[in-house]
C-alpha cells in the first residue's frame, strides 16, 4: 500500500483499522444473529450499520492518508484494478 498512499507520521493505519473493524464485524454479527426482528426491520437496521460502518471507514482513511481524500481515491482504484485483473 505504500506506494498507493502515504500514512501521517505517528499513525498505525494496519492497527487503526483492524480496531475499528473488530468493532464492527462484532456489531454486524450481532445484527444478523438478532430473532427479534422482521425480515423487513433486519434490512433496514442492517442496511443503516453498513451504510454508517462504510462511512466511518471512509473517514477514517481520509484521516490517516497524508493527502487525505487523494490517497483514498488511489487506495480503492488500485484494488478495483486489482479485482479486475
């Protein structure tokens, strides 16, 4: 990754992330392991947590990368392009 985007000095990003994604693999396994709700009540509280976990994810790259949004911009083209090839 480092030749994608530059991580400010001082941060962990490896460990930044693997924090915020225990965090929220836990949540999401406890949404969809949840009885109480209705297949439609399920969409859409699991569908919100995903939207919000794709968020905070965003922003914490942004937050971690030197060039902030740039680096997230090369960050997801480069493991678009290498899914793609």
């Amino acid at each position: 990754m480092s030749r994608v985007a530059t991580v400010r000095d001082g941060v962990d990003f490896a460990e930044s992330l693997r924090s915020f994604l225990l965090v929220r693999v836990a949540e999401m396994a406890s949404a969809v392991f949840r009885t109480d709700q209705t297949g439609e009540q399920f969409a859409e509280s699991f569908g919100a947590l995903a939207r919000r976990t794709a968020a905070e994810v965003t922003l914490l790259c942004r937050r971690c990368f030197d060039d902030g949004q740039a680096g997230l911009e090369r960050l997801v083209r480069s493991r678009v392009y290498s899914i793609h090839s």
